[in-house]
C-alpha cells in the first residue's frame, strides 16, 4: 500500500514577510555522533570559527554587535556554541566580517604526513569524504555543501529530508534563481500558487524573489540536489 503522507514538521525557520530572505537555523554536523552530541560539538566549532575571524579583523562584540544588529549576548552565545545562529544571522555576520561564508563550512583538511591520494583536497572536487553536512537544527533536513571552491557564483546543496521535515511552515524568498533535482523520495514544491509533486528524476526551477516552500509529507526519506545562481551567505 501507498504510504500515508504525514503532517509536516515546524521547523526553527522564521516566519518571511515581504519578501525577507530565507532564515532556517542549522549547525554543522560532523562524525558519527549521537544528534545532541553531534549538534553541541558541531555548534561549538561554528563559534570557534567566529570568533576566530572576529578577532582576526580586531573587533569586538560591542563593535560587531552594531555592524550586525544583533545583542552581544547573542554573539557571545553563538561564539561560546551555546545558541545556533540562523541562516540570516550567519549572513549579517559574513556580511559583518566581509567573508564568504563558505568558510564557515570548508571541508575537513587532508590528514597531515598521508601519502597523496585522490581526495586529496582540490578547488575543483568537494570529495564524498570530507564534504561537511548542514544539519537544520530540529527539522529533519541535513544539507551538505557540495560547491567546489572555485565555483565563484554558483552554489550547490545536496539536501535530505526526513518524513515530515519541510523547508518552513510559510513560504519563503531568496534573491537567487534555484534549479532542483530530485534524486531519491517525494516532493511536493511550492512556488507562488503552485503546487507540484516531484519524483526521482524531475527537476524544478525558479527565478530569485519568488516565494517557494519545500516538503517531504511522506514516510520514506527524500534526497535532492538544489544549486542556487549566488552565493547566500555573500
């Protein structure tokens, strides 16, 4: 029998009015761990990585607090791994800091002293083994990075959804056109009124400000590969 679909998840993403761009809130997953234990250590790197770049440019938290508008107990929170900053607030910061935010999720560095091999790193290859997934904090989608780093433009994510997990509860916008690929599962894409149910092969596309929701409402896991025309975190 068919599966049932399932009533979607609420994410932690913020509500979108007017056209604001899309803020879901992830931590960096990394290793084999258990879900909390993998979401504390991988918020801490984050914060490691802020903080790092933050003191580098020799500014403060008061001095970062007002380029970013943003408390500067939540920037201590988020350096200390404490809090998870949204997609929105990763992208005041990168904008803050004047960095790519891709830096924030580089791959995991080759083993010092190991004989060359063919993963070694490469600004044309994101290898399987040291791509670092996004884990979209308590909404059942995992989103890795797959962007090589000389792709100056364009950016691609291989997302995972588990049942249930959708992009946001409301529909959101980014300035980007997407082109997705759906690779394993259903899903059932939003873009402006309409509606479509896509499977293992089909493709959906749209241009930049248009609003679009995502979903996975069944019981099987649903993978995808999204590329965005920009850079979100630019």
């Amino acid at each position: 029998m068919p599966s049932k679909p399932k009533a979607a998840a609420v994410p932690t993403s913020s509500v979108i009015a007017g056209h604001e761009p899309e803020t879901e809130t992830f931590a960096p997953v990394t290793g084999d761990l258990p879900e909390d234990d993998s979401a504390q250590a991988s918020d801490r790197e984050l914060g490691m990585r802020l903080r790092a770049m933050r003191t580098e440019r020799k500014f403060t938290l008061k001095a970062l607090a007002a380029r970013t508008h943003m408390s500067i107990g939540m920037l201590s929170q988020i350096e200390r791994g404490v809090s998870s900053p949204s997609m929105r607030s990763l992208r005041q910061l990168c904008h803050a800091l004047g960095v790519d935010g891709a830096a924030l999720f580089a791959s995991a560095p080759a083993e010092a002293g190991g004989a060359p091999s063919a993963t070694e790193p490469s600004e044309f290859v994101v290898w399987a083994s040291q791509r670092k997934p996004l884990r979209l904090a308590g909404s059942g989608v995992t989103k890795s990075r797959i962007t090589p780093a000389n792709c100056a433009s364009l950016e691609a994510f291989l997302m995972e959804l588990a049942p249930g997990a959708s992009s946001d509860a409301n529909l959101l916008v980014a300035s980007g056109d997407k082109v997705g690929y759906v690779l394993s599962g259903k899903l059932r894409v939003h873009i402006d009124d309409t509606t479509l149910l896509l499977g293992p092969g089909d493709t959906y596309g749209f241009t930049g400000n248009r609003p679009y929701r995502w979903e996975n409402a069944w019981d099987d896991t649903t993978v995808f590969m999204v590329v965005n025309s920009n850079h979100f975190y630019v």
